[in-house]
C-alpha cells in the first residue's frame, strides 16, 4: 500500500532501527556502567517509540483498508 502517512511511519521505524544498531554497537564497546545505564535508558526509549510506530501504523493500515472495502462497495 502506498501511502504517504504510512510511509513516513515507515521511515521513522528504519531510523529508529538504525540508531538502535549505533546504540548496541556502543554499548558492547563501553565498560563504563553508568555510560551502560545511559545507553540502556535510550535503547529502551527506542524500543517504545518503535512500539508505538507499529501500533500506528496497524491502526493507519486497517483504516486504509476499511475505506478500500466502502469505495469498492460504491
């Protein structure tokens, strides 16, 4: 489905997913257990703001959808 909202959702979940990647890799590398904390805390931020990407974009597309089924209806 091409959709405009939908695709900016998409755009921001691979961002998410890539600074996600940048996080891990810096965490893996860091000894320091409160840079560890820190990182931790953003990676959990990330991961609900992913979240809450995936349940707007469910939301978005079932929407879409039950507008196909009214057009096609008409």
């Amino acid at each position: 489905m091409d959709d405009p909202y939908l695709n900016d959702l998409r755009g921001e979940f691979n961002s998410y997913s890539s600074q996600l990647k940048k996080l891990n890799k810096k965490l893996v590398k860091t000894n320091s257990t409160d840079e560890q904390l820190e990182i931790v805390e953003q990676i959990d931020l990330l991961a609900n703001r992913m979240e809450n990407n995936q349940k707007q974009s469910v939301k978005v597309t079932k929407s879409r959808l039950k507008q196909r089924k009214k057009k096609s209806k008409i």
